[in-house]
C-alpha cells in the first residue's frame, strides 16, 4: 500500500486539509495516510485515525538553526512586506545591528544566485529530524501544506535526502511574499491563484512546469448553501436582533491593530446617538491572536471566538509573542458561513477574511485610521499594512472602502447599509482574478495534484 505523510502545523493546516475534500478524497484512493502532528498537539488529532490513517505527533522542531534560517529567510525576500516588517522588528526589538544585517540580506536576496545559494547550505545542515518515521513507513510521498514551519522544513529536508517526492502548498495568500523562503524546494508547489503562481516563480524560484493553481480551499464552502441557517435562526444562535443591521467586524488581534476597541467603541457610540442604521456589532475574533475587545461589554456588541483554543504558546510565524493553537469544529465553519451571509457590511484591518466577504459579495471597510483619529508616523500607524505586496490588488481595484478617520467609517457603514451594491464591480473582479475558482472543488484538485505526485 502507497504512503503519503501529511504535516499539520496548526489549526489552518487542519481546516484546509483534514476538514475539506483533500483528506476526505485522498481517504477514498486507498492509500495508507501518515499524519505528522506538531509536538504538543497530537492528543487533538487522535481523532483522525481509523484503519488506514495513522496519526503520529513529531518531536520538538524548535533549534538554533532553524531559528536562525527562519529570520534569515523572511529577511532575504526582497519585497515590500518584509521592509515594513523589518521596520516593525526594530520597533519591537530596537536592535539596530539586526536591523541592518536584515537590510543587507533583503538586498542579497534580489539575486537568485544567493537564494540557490542559502539552500545548498540549508539543506546540509546535519539533521536527523523524523528520519525513523522515514524509516518505519517506507513514504512514497511527503505533503507539506505549511511549508515555512520548522516542521516542514526539516521534514522537506530529510524526504531530500531520503529520496522521497515531496509537494507542498503556499499557505495563505501572503506567505510568499511576507513569510516563507522556500528553503527547499519541493518537487511541485501548489498555488491558490495567477497571482501567487508568480510570486513562486519570481520569489520562490519554481520553474513554471512545478507550479499548479488550485484555488482557496478555505472558500470551497461558499459553494455549499446546506451551511446557511435562516436569518431569524441564526440571529436567535448568536443572540442578535433581526430587525437590526448586522456589522461584522473581524478582529486581527491586537499585535496588528491595538486600537479595534477604540473603533468598535466609536461605531457603538455612533449606534447610540442614531448616527448609523439602527444596528448591532457582531465581533468575530481571530482565533490565534488575542483583542482588547473581548473585555467591552456593551448594549449593542456581540462577541463571538471561534475555535477550541489552549493555553497561549511562543510564536515563530508573526509579530506577536505569543499566540492561541486552536483547531476547527464543523460548527466553526457553519458559523463563519452565517456571519458572512447574513452581514450588511464588514470591516477589519488588513485581513484575509476580506476575500470572505468578497466570495459572499458583502462590502468591505477596511480600517487604517489608529483608533480614535490618532496621527502616528508612518511606520507607527496601521497605514503601512496597506502597502504589503499581497494586498496590493486589492487597494487597487476599489473593491472596499479604506477608511483613514473615525468619521470616515461611520460614513463608510451608512453607504454600505443604504446601498450595498456599491463597488460591487470591483468585488465581482476579485472573485475572478483572486479568488479564481467558487466552485466548492479547490479541495479535490489539490487532492488529485497530491495523487499525481505519488504515482
């Protein structure tokens, strides 16, 4: 029987994988299934196993080198996130000699030479991580859907040497341009759009011919309308008013946006003084990053956190110190299908669930004003998120309305309410150069690219 390992890093990992058509098709090929769970998680995905899926927790992958080629490796991408990222390093860490090292290796980084270079040098690092999993199961094929985890790394690393195909999968929209140096190049990437296709070739250093568009699995239940709940139902769930507006406001967590209390608190107070729709705030949470806002208690705010959470953990992969591992429930995406569908408008700051609402065909404010009108330098002030590569297209195509003061989201809210087909056009535009495919099937074309790739 044929062997595929698949790593599941987080809780993303699992609801791209394990909770959609990649794990489910892949379960009916009749192949042996080998899941590698980070080190302290695994007891969450026992459940998972059955007669021919195999659930097995890694060891600890934290280490000096991969510490070290992790900050090596978002510095060497020459692109816009990562100069505002370095900036917001230094603000955290003040240390001017990282700073500049970091400004040298982001200008090393524009010659492809020095980015072969760096992998030759990683991938003979002297490592022995998971080589008796190799051992024991004789993979025909590593699937490594994270690919910038210390994890996949390794695991890329020893399926190299072991001879073992590998394919992994950019993560989200952004990693190849603000997260991952890929520093092993798998035999075949996946990608969600043209987009990304390019940043793998031009930054990934992917020849075309091992670059495939699958599309957002995480959007495949736009397609699915059984999710959907009548909107008296779902309203009773999260204890809302149907005869109110609903504004859903997406938090970031504070280690992007300190001031979302301050922002829903002023949207509140416009509620109160009649100067919106009579409506009501809905606040999702993200489920890895903890918000201010979950201690407002307020008339007209509805919180909701989704996802099993445990005890905060040290982070590697963002800005903030410390975040929440969490994994998906089926009700999960029941809920976020809801909020989306029955919303009147959404806002956040400079986030994925953009394209959510988008697939919904729901407006989008994007906040970039600091709080209650603050005005903080560039690089203090949550303007600078806006200029990262990934979000480019969507700044560009006026798809949203951008707010830069308290007074231009209640405006922004009250043109929405009054007349959501505004900017529909722009919407309709990223649903087909950015969201690529809505048809429900993003997850059995990955699952058929990772069959090719066993043979």
């Amino acid at each position: 029987m044929k062997t595929i390992f698949i790593t599941v890093y987080d809780g993303d990992v699992e609801k791209n994988i394990l909770q959609s058509k990649v794990f489910h098709t892949l379960k009916q090929a009749g192949i042996r299934i080998v899941l590698l769970i980070k080190n302290g998680i695994g007891h969450n995905y026992r459940r998972y196993a059955d007669e021919n899926v195999i659930v097995e927790e890694l060891p600890a992958s934290s280490c000096f080198s991969e510490k070290f080629f992790y900050w090596i490796g978002w510095n060497v991408l020459p692109t816009q996130s990562i100069y505002l990222r370095r900036h917001r390093s230094y603000k955290l860490h003040r240390n001017w000699l990282r700073f500049k090292f970091g400004e040298i290796l982001g200008m090393c980084g524009k010659s492809r030479a020095f980015r072969q270079w760096l992998r030759w040098l990683y991938v003979r690092i002297p490592d022995n991580y998971g080589e008796y999993l190799f051992e024991r199961y004789k993979p025909g094929l590593l699937f490594a859907p994270s690919m910038f985890s210390f994890e996949d790394g390794r695991l890329l690393r020893m399926a190299k040497k072991k001879g073992v195909r590998t394919i992994t999968m950019s993560k989200s929209w952004d990693v190849l341009t603000n997260k991952a140096f890929t520093k092993v190049l798998a035999d075949k990437i996946l990608v969600q759009n043209a987009l990304i296709r390019d940043a793998a070739i031009r930054l990934g250093d992917y020849a075309p011919e091992r670059v495939e568009v699958v599309g957002f699995v995480q959007f495949d239940f736009v397609a699915d309308p059984s999710l959907l709940l009548p909107r008296e139902k779902f309203f009773e769930n999260i204890g809302a008013d149907p005869k109110k507006k609903l504004i859903l406001y997406s938090m970031s967590g504070d280690w992007k946006n300190p001031y979302d209390d301050e922002v829903v608190q002023g949207i509140h107070i416009a509620i109160e003084k009649g100067k919106v729709f009579p409506a009501q705030i809905l606040t999702r949470f993200h489920p890895k990053y903890s918000s201010k806002v979950e201690r407002l208690e307020l008339p007209f705010l509805i919180k909701y956190r989704p996802c099993e959470s445990g005890e905060q953990v040290e982070s590697f992969d963002s800005s903030a110190s410390r975040v929440y591992p969490f994994t998906f429930r089926a009700e999960d995406f029941v809920d976020l299908a809801n909020m989306l569908y029955h919303s009147n408008v959404t806002i956040n700051t400079m986030s994925s669930i953009t394209l959510d609402a988008i697939a919904f065909d729901k407006p989008v404010i994007l906040i970039s004003h600091d709080g209650m009108n603050r005005s903080l330098p560039y690089f203090d002030s949550l303007r600078q998120f806006y200029d990262e590569d990934h979000y480019r297209v969507i700044m560009e195509n006026h798809c949203t309305k951008v707010s830069y003061r308290m007074e231009d989201t209640i405006e922004a809210i009250n043109a929405y309410l009054a007349d959501p087909s505004l900017d529909v056009e722009g919407r309709a535009y990223i649903r087909e150069h950015v969201l690529y495919k809505l048809d429900g099937n993003s997850g059995a074309r990955i699952a058929e690219a990772v069959l090719r790739s066993l043979g």
